[in-house]
C-alpha cells in the first residue's frame, strides 16, 4: 500500500515538473513572468528530475545553462542509484 503512494507521489511531481518547465518556456518567449530557477532545481531535487529531464529535452528549455545541463542528470542519476539501492536492501 505504501508503495502505492510513493508511485503517486512520483508520477504528480513529475507530470507538475514537466508542466511547469512548458510554462515558464512559454513565458519566456511571451516575455512574461517567470518560474523561478530554484523552485525548477528543487522540484527535481524532490523527485521530479525526470519530469525535468523531459521538460528541457521537449521544450528545448534551460540546456543553455550549465547547472541544468549537468545538474539535472547528476540529480536523476542519484535518486536512480538511491532507488536501486533501497530496493536491493528489501
């Protein structure tokens, strides 16, 4: 059951993620305001990395930025590892 949750959790942070990078894409070119670089790096930081990864990969979006072309593979590659680890010790 708990597991359940996590899987949910995971799923609705990176669907979040993935729109959020689409919107401030959006206002970007718009000249609108912007979502804020920390609140992109956190919400991969708390799970939503691949959300992330697909989000600039989709939208062509912050892969100009070095701490988001390295940062966020360096995150997704850490919880991937830590995700492998947790389940080996089950």
């Amino acid at each position: 059951m708990q597991s359940a949750y996590i899987h949910l959790y995971l799923i609705m942070i990176n669907v979040i993620t993935f729109a959020l990078y689409g919107l401030d894409k959006w206002r970007a070119m718009t000249r609108q305001w912007r979502v804020r670089e920390k609140k992109l790096i956190i919400l991969a930081l708390i799970g939503g990395s691949i959300g992330a990864m697909i989000g600039m990969t989709v939208f062509h979006h912050k892969t100009r930025k070095w701490y988001f072309r390295l940062g966020i593979p360096l995150i997704l590659g850490i919880q991937v590892s830590l995700v492998l680890c947790f389940y080996d010790m089950i």
